[in-house]
C-alpha cells in the first residue's frame, strides 16, 4: 500500500509575494519541502513550531 499523498498550496495562505507554489507527496516529503520553502521564499525562522505549523495546514491529495 502507497503512503496517502498529501498536498499544500501557498495559494491558500495569501501573502505579499503571491505566491502560486504547490507541493504534494508523502507528509514527510511535504513537510521538508514546504519549510524549506517557507525559509528560503518567506523568510521564516525554521523552528519546530513552523514545522507543525505546516504539518497543521496539509490536506489529503485525491487518490
């Protein structure tokens, strides 16, 4: 059995650079990606608050 794909969209969090960014694949996938993104595009702090944070906002991908 296949891990359930999860997926997260900047596009649901509007921000001052509107970002278009999406991301799917397994949660951990996700999760690496999307703080690193959330860093390196955002300019967050990496922290393992920010990483819950993202992990909170993930939504099941359609199979």
């Amino acid at each position: 059995m296949t891990a359930k794909r999860k997926s997260i969209d900047c596009r649901d969090y509007p921000s001052e650079k509107n970002c278009s960014l999406k991301i799917s694949g397994t949660e951990e996938e996700v999760v690496d990606a999307a703080v690193q993104h959330a860093v390196s595009a955002h300019g967050h702090q990496e922290t393992p608050e920010l990483r819950e944070r993202i992990k909170s906002m993930l939504k099941d991908e359609p199979n």
